[in-house]
C-alpha cells in the first residue's frame, strides 16, 4: 500500500510542482486545496516565493563547514556587543522590475549574546542557509519562471507575472482570487499582481485548465490574440496555438468573442467552439469532454487526428523530437486514448495501429 501524506508541508508542495507526485498523492493535494480558500492562499504564494527565489542570483556552492565556522565566528564578534534578541529571522526581497529582471534576496538575522541561544541560531541559520542553497541550485536552472514584465507607474502601480512552460512541463498558478489555472506544456499567461475592480484579464499563449472563482460584479476574461472568453464563476479548457483556438466548457457558462465587437457565441457544460482567422468562430458542438481535457488526468487523447499533429503534441508533453522520414505517414490519422505515464507504450501502440516504424534513440523518434 503506498504511502499517502497526512499534511502538506514544503517537501510535498515541491513534489507537486515538479509534477512528482503519485496519482493518489495528487487526490489528496486536489482535495487539501479545495477544503478552503486559505489553503489556495497558502499554495500561491508558495509558488511564488518559490519561483522568486529561483530567479535570484545564485552563489558558488558553499562549503558547509566554512559556513558554520563562519556563523560562529559571526557570533562570538557580536558577543562583545549587547544586542536585543528577536525571535524571528527577516527574509528581504529585492525586485528590481526592470527589463533585466533579478530578484536579490537577504537574510537579515538579529541575535542575542548568549551562548545558548548563539549556538541555537548558529544552527538555525546554518539550516536556513543550506535550505536557501538547495532551492536556488535546484530550481534556478528550471524554465518555468514567474517575473514582472510590465510596470505602470501612475496612481498606483500595476504589476503582472508571466508564468512560462517549455516542452515537457506542466505549472499550477493561483491567481489573486483563488481562480485556479493549470498551464500545459510549451504554454504561457500573463496575470497581474492584483485584478481590477471591475474586472479581472488574463493573457494566454498555448493550453490552459481554468477553475474560475465566481465573481459576479467582475467578470473573469481570457485574451488570446483577437479573442476574448469571458465567464463570472465556472471551468474550461483554452488551446490557443498559431493563431487557431479551441475553447471546451466542462462547468457553468462560457461566452467568446472577437475583441471590440457585439456578437458572441456561448458554451454551456461539454460544448466546444473553434475559431480561426480565416473561418471565424464555429458553431458549438457537443464533445466528449474527457478528449479535450485529458492532458490533466495525465492522458493523451485523439480522434482522427493526423499524425503529424500526434508527434506534435508528444514533442510538448515529453520534450523529444520527432523526425518523419516519409512525409506519407504524416496525414495518417489516429484515433484513442492513451496513458501518458510511458511514452514507450504509446509510440509502441502507435506503431502497430498505424503500421508504420518507429525507433526511439533517447530524445528523438525516428518514424519509418
């Protein structure tokens, strides 16, 4: 029987962004974060706090006796020295929001001149230390990054995050409401620190889950390219890549539209609409919801789609790359619904369904 966490504490938050939790993990999470609005709370700002401390300068690799040699040599200077004690250690944040975006982090620590009390602090901050150290050289290195892209400095200044997924990664934002969005691979959203009074605007490139928290006199918008989706309290998933968009309600209602314009089309509870420049929006249609949204239960889900665009979407969702040696194999068209927790077993039903050759040499598929 596996182990299942009974609290969610820093280790297993770090688990759940770096997408290294067990099925039955991940139902405890979803289930702890919708138990209250704190807890969405706690969430995001672990998120950021995390991916802020992943944007700081990184030092060399610290020798850990030095550094504790250092720490008491720090404390038997300032014993000469009364000093009140405070129980607390001070985190600064430095964010300097220009183009070259850096975040600058400082440990501010007071102590007292007591031996006990030194030798518990030297410990402390020797712990603290070597955590701060795991996490940048850990996490600083990750593509995923949230930082300030734009600064308006009038009556009161308006910050917003962009939040960006390569191939092969997957991130879970809360956003200042509580609404809840779940970015796909090769994906990215720009939100601002705070929302409006009268309304609250997110940005999408690529594919995005969101759980939108209901808020009547400030309705949630999604801007993709020339497209707007608009809903009060409710959940859908966007796609919007090369200009094509596709948007799938799985609860409440769901209205899109062409930025500036009157005339809109609404979704209700498995509907789908379509829109591209070149055709405009579709009629909407009833789908199979779990074909739309099965990339957040870890699947893969296809229905006569051509092979060229399969090999696209498992470029993104395990970071390979694909090499077609006979472009009559790219418009064969697939139709099934796959477990994503092995790529192997994937390109090998492939294989024999489609009947074409597939190789795999580490990070590139070769299809024959």
């Amino acid at each position: 029987m596996k182990f299942i966490p009974k609290i969610v504490d820093d280790q297993f938050l770090i688990k759940v962004l770096h997408y290294q939790v067990t099925p039955e993990e991940k139902e405890f999470f979803d289930s702890w974060l919708q138990e209250s609005d704190e807890h969405k709370e706690e969430f995001g700002n672990f998120i950021l706090l995390w991916d802020k401390i992943g944007k700081a300068r990184i030092p060399a690799p610290p020798d850990p006796e030095k550094q504790f040699e250092n720490i008491l040599n720090e404390i038997n200077a300032r014993r000469k020295t009364p000093v009140d004690l405070i129980h607390r250690n001070e985190a600064t944040i430095n964010i300097n929001t220009s183009d070259n975006y850096q975040a600058d982090i400082s440990l501010v620590d007071k102590i007292s001149t007591g031996l006990s009390w030194s030798l518990k602090i030297a410990a402390s901050l020797f712990i603290i230390f070597s955590f701060y150290w795991i996490i940048t050289e850990r996490y600083y290195y990750k593509p995923v990054s949230i930082e300030p892209v734009s600064v308006n400095n009038q009556v009161k200044e308006k910050i917003e995050y962009k939040a960006t997924t390569r191939n092969g990664e997957r991130l879970t934002i809360s956003l200042p409401d509580g609404t809840m969005i779940y970015l796909n691979s090769n994906s990215r959203v720009v939100y601002p620190r705070e929302f409006e009074s009268t309304q609250r605007i997110v940005k999408l490139t690529g594919e995005a889950y969101f759980k939108v928290t209901s808020d009547a006199s400030r309705p949630f918008k999604v801007i993709t390219g020339s497209t707007v989706t608009e809903v009060v309290g409710t959940e859908f998933n966007i796609k919007y890549r090369k200009d094509n968009l596709n948007v799938v309600v799985a609860k409440g209602i769901v209205r899109t539209f062409k930025e500036k314009s009157n005339k809109f089309v609404q979704l209700t509870k498995g509907q789908m609409v379509s829109f591209s420049p070149q055709k405009g929006f579709s009629r909407p249609a009833n789908v199979n919801l779990h074909e739309y949204i099965a990339w957040r239960e870890n699947k893969m889900a296809f229905k006569g789609t051509p092979l060229k665009e399969v090999m696209n979407e498992i470029e993104m969702f395990y970071n390979v790359t694909v090499v077609f040696d006979s472009a009559a194999n790219k418009n064969k068209k697939l139709t099934g619904l796959f477990d994503a927790d092995s790529l192997d077993y994937i390109l090998s039903a492939i294989s024999i369904s489609m009947d074409v050759d597939i190789v795999r040499e580490g990070n590139i598929i070769k299809i024959h």
